[in-house]
C-alpha cells in the first residue's frame, strides 16, 4: 500500500543517518526487513522473518555482523537498501527478488568468512 511504501521509506531515511553505529543499523534493518516483510501480506513470512532474526541474535552472528560493519559497509549496504525501496516502491518485483537474492549471497560469504 502506498502507507506501507511510505513508512518503508522513513525507516530507510533513519537508516541513511547512521554513519557508525553498528548496532543502530542493524536495528533499523531489522526495522526494514520487517516491514518488507509485513508488506506481503502473508503473516507466515512476517512470522517466519520474525524467528530469523531472533535467531540471528542469540548466535555468533550478530557479534560478526557487528564487527563486519564498517563505515565503509554500512554506505555500501545503505546504498544497496536504497535500490531495494526503489524496486519496492516502483512495484518491480523481478527487481526486488533479485536483490535479496544477491544479499542472501552476500550474508551466506559474510557468515562463512569468505569477503
């Protein structure tokens, strides 16, 4: 809904303030996330994106994450987030899946220490 789309887009604004905060940003993107996700309509994928990322903050990974974002990154990911809301709010779903294709790749290197 165009509500949706704008509430997404003010959550991403607050996410393009942060400049070093890791733990602010990743906060917001979970923010994000879950937005996108509530965005669908489905509650079993709003659900679902629930228990990820409660998972991901009892595990190690939240403490790597941290430790992977760096200023340069965090510019790197808000930039990235910023083309994912543009596909959003454009409704261009083959643009939009294949950005979280391309995240969900760059979080698997991230986990396996691969960058």
């Amino acid at each position: 809904s165009p509500r949706a789309i704008e509430s997404l887009g003010e959550t991403l604004s607050r996410m393009e303030m942060i400049q070093t905060d890791a733990d602010a940003f990743v906060r917001i993107e979970e923010e994000f996330y879950r937005k996108i996700a509530a965005g669908t309509g489905n509650p079993l994928i709003a659900g679902c994106y629930d228990l990820v990322i409660d998972s991901c903050r009892q595990s190690f990974r939240a403490t790597q994450l941290r430790r992977h974002l760096t200023p340069v990154r965090i510019d790197i990911y808000q930039k990235r987030y910023h083309s994912l809301f543009n596909a959003i709010a454009a409704r261009d779903t083959d643009a939009a899946v294949e950005f979280i294709k391309l995240h969900l790749v760059e979080e698997q290197r991230t986990l396996l220490h691969q960058d």
